[in-house]
C-alpha cells in the first residue's frame, strides 16, 4: 500500500508542478509577440526611392522593419518629431532613450507610459538596440491603435482603414514611406476544425486499458502543435522575440506524451503522464482559437496547416484528458484492490 501511495503521490506531485508550468507559459509573453489578426499594413511607396533602404511591414501590422544596407545610414524620427532610431554604416542600430518612441513603442498599444526625462527637446542619450543594419519596433503610425474595430470597418469584405506616412532620412535625404492598413473579415473555422479530426485516427487502435494508443494520438498532435507554434514564435522580429514561451505548451505535451509511451507498463505514470500532455494540448488551443478565424496568421506555414494544428490539438487534448482520466481512476481501483485483498483474506 505504502509503493502505491507513494508512486501516486510522486505522480500528482509532477504534474502539479507541470501545471503551474503550462499555466504560466500560457499567459503572457514579455514582448508584445505577433499575434493572429484581420489587419494588414502595407508599404505602398518610397518617395524618393532609395536602394539602400528596405522598409516593410511583417506579421500583419505588428511591427515595422527597416534594413539598410551596409555602408549607408539612415535616421528614424519619433512622435514628437524627435530623434528615435539611428542606423550606423557598420550596421549598428542605436535608440534614443530620451524619446517618447523608445517608452512607446514598446507595447502594441503604446501602454506603460514614458518617463518625465524622455521629450521632444531633451537631448539624446543613444543605447545599442541592434546590428547588421536590421531592426524591428511596433511603430504606432502603422496600426490601429484599439483592441475595439474601427468604426468603418465590419462587413465582409477588405476595407482600408487609413493612409500612412513615415519620415526617414537616408544618406541625409529626407525621404518618406508611404502605406495603408487594411482590414480583413474573419475566416470560416468550419473546413480546419473538420481536418483536425484527423488527430484522433490512433484511438481507432484503442483497447480497453491500453495506454499506448492514446499516447501515440498525444504524441503526433502535440509535435504539430509545437510545429504551428514555433513557427508563430519565429515570425516574431528579435526585439520582440524575449522568451519562447508560446512553444512552451506544446513542447510540455511533447515531452508528456513520450513518457507516456515509455511508462507503458506502469499504469499510473502513464496515465498521469497522458493526462498532462491532454491538457496541456488544450490549453495550447485554447490559447490559440484565434488562427482559426484571423485571415492574417504570423507564421511561415501554410494557413490551412497552421489552422489544422490547433484545431488537432483541440480534439486530441480533450480526447486524452477523457480517456487518461478513466485510466487513471480505474489504475487507482485496481492497485487499491490488488493491496487490500490479502487483508480480506487474512
């Protein structure tokens, strides 16, 4: 009795402290990171055009990139008309620390207020924030600046939400990039939650108080999930880009579902395990429900893939929570029974 009791305890104990794990990788990440969205941010003109600098939009509207290449500077200015970002002809990017921009842009939407020190007229204090010619930030002239819809926008198809300008200076010359924002009506979610069905082929092989099928489902649908999420993570420009705690989850669920496979034998570590890596699939899709409706997805993978995976990973977590919580309950009875009948019969 005291083996069964002490396995069991060991059990709940991981996955207590796995849930705090998975609970706090869900939450927020400490960079605004791309996210699923219906907008779109567009360059649509670079007067006058210069080579020497690229500037586009990435990950829908989220943030602003300038690369220029090496050998020629450029100057980025700020709200105020104050010196924000400075690229060197070696590559190195500076910010000013006493600009508004530099408090500001460091949130989407511009949250967490500026210090007294930081304004248009005080004078520059340069901090390196990149190299190789290259940075990203979330620019606020480039976005809509509200969780809330514009109020022109809603019906079913593409609206523009306004035009927008961004002054640089490159080589000393004055030049401006131009854009729109667009926005887009959400996607039907019908066509990747049907596909994601496609998760739960392994429990066809299911048997009664076999583990190894489920398992295997939590296994393939989690090292999709940690594909889609991974590939949203990437999609993310490096000053952003802090910790990689979106493909924390997923990564959890991977690892859960293995030990599952390996603990094959042992019952109740591997229903335990199962019941983790369910778990943690649904909260990975739970946190996720956006891809299946955002026309505009951060990642480098197809969209209907990218849907799929977190529509899979929604199905196969419930699934297994269901199935490992039977096992679980039902490993218990058994093992209670098998110590106590010597007892009974005593």
């Amino acid at each position: 009795m005291t083996t069964t009791t002490g396995t069991a305890r060991r059990a709940a104990a991981v996955l207590a402290i796995s849930l705090l794990v998975i609970v706090g990788g869900a939450g927020p990440a400490w960079a605004d990171p791309a996210e699923p969205t219906n907008y779109q941010s567009r360059v649509t003109d670079v007067a006058p055009f210069t080579p020497y600098a690229e500037v586009k939009v990435v990950a829908g509207d989220a943030f602003l990139n300038l690369a220029v290449v090496p050998g020629h500077t450029a100057a980025v200015t700020g709200y105020f008309h104050e010196p924000y970002l400075r690229f060197d002809a070696d590559g190195t990017v500076w910010a000013n620390e006493n600009s508004p921009a530099f408090y500001i842009n460091r949130s989407r939407f511009g949250l967490g207020g500026t210090p007294a020190s930081a304004s248009a007229t005080a004078t520059p204090v340069w901090t390196q924030v990149g190299s190789g010619g290259r940075y990203a930030w979330h620019d606020h002239r480039t976005h809509w600046m509200s969780p809330d819809l514009p109020p022109t926008v809603g019906g079913t198809r593409a609206e523009i939400v306004f035009p927008w300008d961004l002054p640089i200076v490159v080589d000393g010359v004055e030049t401006t990039v131009s854009g729109q924002l667009l926005w887009f009506p959400s996607a039907n979610p019908v066509g990747p939650i049907m596909l994601g069905l496609v998760g739960l082929a392994p429990l066809m092989f299911l048997r009664r108080g076999r583990i190894l099928p489920i398992a295997v489902a939590a296994a393939i649908a989690a090292g999709f999930a940690l594909l889609a999420a991974t590939a949203e993570y990437l999609a993310t420009p490096a000053p952003g880009r802090v910790i990689p705690l979106t493909p924390l989850v997923p990564a959890l669920a991977v690892v859960a579902a293995v030990l599952a496979i390996g603990f094959d034998r042992h019952p109740l570590r591997a229903w335990a395990s199962a019941l983790l890596s369910g778990i943690g699939l649904v909260l990975y899709s739970g946190r996720s429900m956006a891809t299946l409706t955002a026309p505009i997805l951060p990642s480098s993978l197809p969209v209907a893939l990218e849907r799929a995976c977190v529509a899979m990973a929604g199905w196969v977590g419930l699934a297994v929570i269901l199935l490992a919580i039977t096992g679980l309950w039902g490993s218990m009875r058994i093992n209670t029974a098998e110590v106590e009948a010597p007892r009974d019969g005593s």
